[in-house]
C-alpha cells in the first residue's frame, strides 16, 4: 500500500464516530503514561544535573554521560525496537520494555556511582527505545486511519508534551528534596500502568512470519551506537580528529553492510522498498527540523538565561514552561484539525511557526536581548509548531503502512528525530563554545537552528503539493 499524506476525512476516513468504550480508553491512558515517563525522563534529569554531580563527585566531562548515556541506548536501538515489536508482538515487547525502564529507573535512584548511574541510563534508553515506538504503534493498529486515529495520536502526544513541560517544573521542585526523588517517582506510576497494561491490551502475535534477521540487527544497531557515540563525543574530541573520522568510517561500513544484508536475506529486519515512499521521507525530514531546531535552542536558550542574565534552574524552567502549556493546550483540538484539513497543512503551519520565531529571534535579540518582547514570543510560536507539527508528522509517516510495518515506521521516525537532534545539539555546542559575554556568542547557533527549520519548511512546501496533486488525481 502506498504511503500518503493525510487528505481530509472527507476522503479518508470512512469509521463512524462512535463513543470509545472504557477497555479501550484504558488502553490509551497505558500508552499516554508510557510516553509520559520519557517525556519527564528526559526533562526533569537535565534539571537535576548539577545536584548530581555534587553528591556523586562526577565530573563535568562525566556528567554530561548521564544525558548521553540516555540519548545513545535510545537513539541506538529505536529502529530494532519499533520493528521487534513487529516481529514478536506488541503486547510482549511493550510490557517487557516497561518492566526493564522502571527497573532502571529504581536502580538508577538507589546507585551511589557515577558509572553505575550513566550504566542505568543507557539501560533506561534502551528500554525506551522500544517503549516509544511500540506504543504508537499499538495505536496505530488499533485504531483505523482516520479521525479515531488521529485523535489517539494526539492524545499521546499530549502526554508526552505534558511529561516534558511538567518534568521542567516537577525536576526543579523534586531535587530539592532531593535529586533522586526524579528516579524514584516515577516507579509507582510505571508500575501501576505496567499492571493496567496487562489486564486491558489485547494479546497479539507476531504481525510478520519468518526467521529474526540476526545480522541486520547487529550491523543496524551497531551502526547506529557508533554514529551517535561519534557525534555526541566530536565536540569534545574534535571533529576530525583522527577517531572521529574512523567512527564514522565504522559506521558508513556498518549501514553498507546493513543494506547488503537486507537485500539478500529472506525475512529482511526492514523491508528497503519502504523508503521509497516520499510521504515517509518528507516526516522523517520535518521530524528532524522539529526536534533538531527545538532541542539545540532550548539549551542555548538555557545558557544564556543562566549564565547572561544569572537566572535560576526554577526560573529558566518556567521561561521554558510556555513551550508545553501552549502544547497541553492546543494538541486536543490538533487530532481534529488533522481530520479536517489533512496532515501537510498542520505540517506548514509548524514549520512556519519555528521558522517565525527563530527569525525573530535574530532579528530583535541584539546584543541582551530581554525575555518578554525577544524569548517569550519565540517560545509561543514554537509551542504552537510542536502542537501542529508533532502530531501530522507521526500520522503522516504511520497512514497507509502495512499493519505489519507500524512499528517500523513510528521507529524510523523517532530515530529520525533522536539522530537529528544529536547531530544539531553537537554543532551547536560547537559553535556557542566561546567566551563572549553578550548574546552575539550564541548566534551563529540561532544561524544554524534557523536554517534547519527553513530547510523544514521548504519540506513541508512539497508535502501540501503533493497532498493536492493525490486529492486531484482522486477527484
């Protein structure tokens, strides 16, 4: 089946819209909490940081392992999570995942050991590796394409903004009791959905027959562990010193050898033919201009507001918070408008609306620029570009997979985004990494982040011509 770009329901759902029954609600608030937990994960440890580094005596080079501890387990095994589930079944692969990320997540909140804490960080991203993309697409092949669909999609995304803007706040507040109040919180709640995941998702088996292709596994994920490790340690090393550039010689190697064997094998880890689809392509393009714009600009924004303007964590937390309450706000009403309007333009106006504020941003910063008239409305149009564009780029890479490749694809498309965002934060940190005292030192991060969500836009452009070139050929 080919994959479009989501026209209006008009044209593609044909579900009546009927009330969900409890069972199935209860399904989602399961899958809503999974994502809810990485969201938090990932927010409210970045705030905990320099609490432990000072009660662990890590490091400042250590530390930094605690997030990319994170970002290479995650980032490394997204791809094989999302496709084991499809080979393996969906129930078992998510309960499991669940299971071993709120095992690290109490680990990781008793250890007194730096390289013990970075270990259960990797583990943690591992398991969410598989957590993420085997909750979308339990909801994918749950609900049918069209308005069912895109509402629980949007739900999930709710919670997973929700995770991350209340992390901000929940991190700053918790590592004052303590910073390992931030592992431990969130163990009763993996545990209670654990339990309601069991009782309530139906049992599956495998969607694809066939042999587990060993040797894609090994050289993908391989691949991919070797790639993330050079980008998240070329900052500090050098970008072409000479072990960077044998990493990413390994590397290339490793993905070489990937499509070698996935060409020859019978079962093959992914079907290549999938990326042949150019919807597919063009969400995991403007996946990565969302996350690779947002992510490397939350920070640059973090380090001036700490270090220019002397604010404190909770302070910069809540400058950030506008970020998640316009999502929390506006993600309810996205699956409706997706409905309607189809995913590309969603998918413009996202792009549109970081393209806007980091403009802005360069634009009216000058050399101090102050929060209410330069930050704040930055912060509300990327809050809006998150609320538009992370739903329409996840149904849009998701509508008119093959039941058996869900997984897969809501993998490809959070790998995407993890790559992306590992490569643009590198560059960023790169560029920022000087000793000036005013914002000029930041700009030409701005620049870069800017430029990436240009490029996003002109991407987006393609999928509206797309869109109504298929709606043509319909009529």
């Amino acid at each position: 089946m080919a994959i479009t770009e989501s026209l209006p329901a008009t044209r593609t759902s044909t579900a009546p819209n009927v009330r969900w029954p409890a069972r199935l609600w209860g399904v989602v608030a399961v899958l809503s909490i999974a994502l809810l937990l990485d969201g938090f994960d990932v927010s409210a440890v970045g705030v905990a940081l320099p609490s432990i580094g000072t009660d662990l005596h890590m490091s400042t080079t250590s530390l930094q392992w605690v997030v990319n501890g994170y970002v290479l387990g995650f980032g490394g095994f997204l791809l094989l999570g999302g496709r084991t589930a499809d080979l393996l079944g969906r129930r078992k692969i998510f309960l499991i995942a669940l299971s071993v990320f709120m095992l690290a997540s109490l680990a990781g909140g008793l250890v007194g050991d730096g390289g013990l804490l970075i270990a259960t960080r990797f583990i943690k991203g591992v398991a969410a590796a598989f957590t993420a993309p085997t909750a979308l697409s339990i909801a994918t092949t749950t609900f049918k394409e069209g308005r069912d669909r895109n509402r629980a999609l949007a739900i999930l995304t709710l919670f997973g903004a929700g995770g991350f803007a209340g992390g901000l706040i929940m991190g700053g507040l918790l590592t004052s009791l303590g910073w390992r109040w931030n592992f431990l919180v969130p163990v009763p709640v993996a545990l209670t959905a654990l339990v309601i995941g069991y009782l309530l998702i139906a049992k599956d088996g495998p969607s694809v027959r066939g042999g587990y292709d060993l040797g894609g596994a090994v050289t993908l994920v391989a691949g991919t562990l070797l790639i993330v490790y050079a980008v998240v340690t070329a900052p500090a090393r050098g970008w072409v010193a000479p072990l960077t550039v044998v990493l990413y010689v390994l590397s290339a190697a490793l993905f070489a050898a990937f499509v070698a064997v996935e060409s020859r094998v019978r079962s093959p880890l992914i079907r290549l033919g999938i990326l042949r689809s150019g919807a597919l392509v063009r969400a995991n393009l403007n996946i990565v201009a969302l996350f690779a714009s947002w992510i490397p600009f939350q920070f640059i924004m973090t380090l001036y507001l700490q270090n220019d303007l002397h604010w404190g964590p909770l302070r910069v937390a809540l400058a950030l918070l506008p970020v998640g309450l316009i999502e929390v706000l506006v993600i309810p009403v996205t699956g409706r408008l997706i409905t309607r309007f189809g995913t590309a333009p969603l998918i413009v106006a996202s792009m549109l609306s970081l393209s806007l504020g980091l403009v802005w941003t360069i634009i009216a910063a000058g050399t101090h620029p102050h929060y209410a008239p330069v930050v704040l409305p930055t912060m509300i149009l990327f809050g809006f570009g998150w609320a538009f564009g992370f739903p329409a780029i996840v149904t849009q890479a998701t509508n008119g997979v093959r039941p058996d490749e869900q997984g897969l694809a809501s993998g490809m498309v959070q790998s995407s985004s993890q790559v992306g965002t590992a490569i643009s934060l590198a560059v960023v940190t790169a560029l920022v990494a000087g000793t000036g005292v005013d914002f000029a030192q930041y700009r030409p991060g701005v620049y870069l982040v800017a430029g990436i969500a240009l490029a996003g836009l002109l991407v987006s452009f393609v999928s509206v011509a797309k869109s109504r070139s298929h709606r043509h050929s319909v009529d």
